[in-house]
C-alpha cells in the first residue's frame, strides 16, 4: 500500500506552481532583465538574487489571483 504524506496535495500543488512560473516566457525575461541590471550596479550573486526577485514577483501575482478566484 502506498504511503502518502500528510501534505502531499500541499507540496504537489506547491511544485506545480513554482514549475509553471519558472518555464514561463515573462518569467525568463523579467530574470533575464533583474540578472543584467543587477551585474551593472555590482551586486553579489546577480544571477541568483534576479532568479529570487523574479519568482518572488510571479509569486505574489499567482497567489493574488488564485485568491481572487477562490471568493
């Protein structure tokens, strides 16, 4: 019999979201923009704090709407 975690449903809706957001096309470019003008002001780790900012944006807009919808 297969075990499944408490959470599942959570984490698989979870990873869901997080995988649409990363293979979308505004997602790349907004990261791709993020990471250039993060390397021209001589951040630390320009690629991963664009990577960071992007899916923190994606994310907070996904959830307004997932909420917005759920009314």
């Amino acid at each position: 019999m297969a075990v499944i975690i408490k959470n599942h449903h959570r984490y698989y809706a979870a990873s869901r979201l997080v995988s649409d957001i990363v293979f979308d096309k505004e997602f790349s470019s907004l990261c791709e923009e993020l990471a250039f003008l993060y390397k021209e002001y001589d951040i630390n780790n320009p690629e991963q704090e664009a990577f960071q900012d992007a899916l923190y944006s994606f994310l907070t807009q996904k959830k307004t709407r997932l909420r917005a919808l759920s009314f």
